[in-house]
DNA sequence: TTGTGATCATTA
DNA sequence: TAATGATCACAA
C-alpha cells in the first residue's frame, strides 16, 4: 500500500519505470487498491489511469504533458503476442476553429509528441486485464524523418480543416497519423469551419498515430 | 461541454 | 484481419 510519489528528475521516472517492468496490472493494481475490472468494455482507460497513478503523473484532464514539470508525455502501448501494437494511438483532440494561420511548430500535437515514455504492455484481448505483463518503457523524441512525416500529415489534415473541409477528413488520410472522431457518442456535437467559412456543427476528432508508426519505434527501440 | 485515459466492434 | 468509426468513464 505505498503511495506514488511525483518523479522530480529524469532518472527517478526512469527507475520507477524500470521497477514495474515486468509486473502484471493485477499487482499495480492491488499495490494501489485500484479495483481491477474483469474486461475493459467499460472503463476502456483503466490502464492508462493506473499506470499513471503508479509512476506519480500530475494526472487530471488538463491538456497538458503527464509529466508536465519534466516535459514528458506518457502513453501505455498495448501489444500482442507478436510484440506490435494492437491499437491507434490517441493523441490530442483535434483544432477545428480558429486554425487559420496555425502553424505545426505551435500545434498540440508537436509539443504532446516532443518527448514520450513509451510503456508497452502485453494486452492481448484474451488476456484478462489483471494478468496483462508490463513491458520495458522507454523515453522517446521523433527523430528528423519521424517529424517530418508527422508534420506532413498534420498540415495536410489541418489544411482541410481550415478550408472548411472537415466532412471531407476521415481516418484513410495521414501516413503515420490520422484524425478519427472522439466523443462520448456519434451524436456529440462541436464547432467547426464550414465550406462557406461559417461555423458548423461536427464530430468532435481527435489525431491518433497509426500503428505502423508506432510498430516503427518500438522496433527501433527494441531491435537492435 | 471539453479534454484526459483509451478500447470496442462493425466494416471493408 | 486490419482499420475506421463508435463508444465508455471521469475530471474540471
């Protein structure tokens, strides 16, 4: 029954990192007195929202890095039995007033991705959320040829966006990064520019790495 | 209502 | 079977 402290440096994020290596997120969570559901029909980010209670994130729904005093973003990966990722990565939502003139050096999306820890987690659906094994985490920057094919996609997916194209955005575009809807339901409205300029009502979306990106790292990380 | 954490489940 | 579109819980 310890109680997480917050990271202050690098290292000390690094070593808690290192020390749940390897345990399930049935023992996180008896550790932390987390009640451990039997599937994730509901409750789809208890995964996440353990981990980061466990490595002492900052937590809340800010939009801000988990880490915020460390610049590091966390993110829980899940993988199969063949070591890829088993899902999209989510991101950040996606900007659908007032983006004209936005440029990638300032978007969300650059500054959530410029450092994050990785934490892989074996999350094969037949495997019971409380046996799934945590993997080796490791702190990632996109690297030059990274970066660029990010920036790509998102100035091609908010160029659309600014023109007023948003029904036209749909999760075929991007290379390495897609916008997908993300809401509570398909019914769940917010503004957006329309074709004539005006605002209309849409989907709300959100950008998410797809998981051939995410394969990539991993395979960088781990591979050599 | 929006943003956080994501996975579910139907479609292609 | 992979990918797209839909959905769930919670905090502020």
């Amino acid at each position: 029954m310890t109680k997480p402290s917050i990271p202050r440096s690098i290292p000390e994020l690094m070593n808690n990192v290192d020390a749940i290596a390897g345990l399930t997120l049935g023992e996180i969570a008896t550790q932390f007195d987390f009640a451990i559901p039997k599937n994730l029909l509901k409750e789809k980010g208890w995964s996440g929202q353990l981990i980061e209670y466990a490595l002492g994130a900052s937590a809340g729904s800010k939009p801000v890095p988990d880490f915020e005093h460390l610049g590091i973003e966390l993110k829980t990966l899940p993988i199969g039995y063949n070591g890829k990722p088993l899902e999209t990565t989510y991101v950040t939502v996606v900007p659908l007033t007032d983006v004209t003139g936005l440029r990638w050096e300032e978007s969300v999306v650059k500054h959530k991705l410029n450092h994050v820890l990785w934490l892989p987690i074996l999350a094969q659906r037949d495997i019971p959320p409380m046996d799934r094994t945590i993997g080796c985490g490791f702190l990632w920057r996109p690297n030059q040829h990274e970066e660029a094919l990010l920036r790509r996609d998102w100035e091609e997916q908010m160029e659309l966006i600014a023109l007023g194209k948003v029904n036209d955005v749909s999760g075929h575009l991007g290379e390495v990064m897609q916008i997908r809807p993300k809401a509570a339901n398909s019914k769940a409205l917010t503004d957006a520019i329309g074709p004539d300029g005006k605002i209309i009502k849409t989907l709300p979306r959100g950008f998410y790495l797809k998981t051939q990106f995410t394969t990539t790292i991993l395979a960088n990380q781990f591979s050599i």
